[in-house]
C-alpha cells in the first residue's frame, strides 16, 4: 500500500509550454524526492506591451510518494 502527497509547481520557458513543464519537474527534482506522477493544470504566458510571447507557463500538479 502507498500514499502519495500531491504538490502544485510553476516552470516557464522563453521557447514552449513543453520546455516550462520540463523545467518546472527538473527543478523541483533537485529538492523533492520521490515524484511519481505529473499533470498539467494549466498553460499560460507572459506577454510584453506590444503583444509579444515573453514566457510560456505551466502548472503541473506533482504527486510525491509519501514517506513514513
């Protein structure tokens, strides 16, 4: 039997969503141990004063095997 904890992170990527998912598991890889599963919740971006892509971003929500 196990028990998972589920988290929610941002990652964001001057090139994709995919890249910024990437990047959000990558990161929280070095410091949270255990991730099992990742969903993406959410894609959005930040855009400059004249319309333009500045960063694509991804929500992902995370779970985490729980550890006794």
């Amino acid at each position: 039997m196990s028990a998972y904890k589920v988290i929610e992170i941002i990652g964001s990527s001057p090139n994709s969503w995919e890249e910024a998912a990437k990047t959000a598991i990558l990161e929280a890889a070095k410091s949270i141990r255990h991730l099992r599963v990742a969903e993406v919740v959410q894609l959005d971006v930040n855009l400059s004063d004249s319309g333009q892509v500045l960063e694509y971003r991804a929500r992902l929500k995370v779970s985490i095997k729980h550890e006794a």
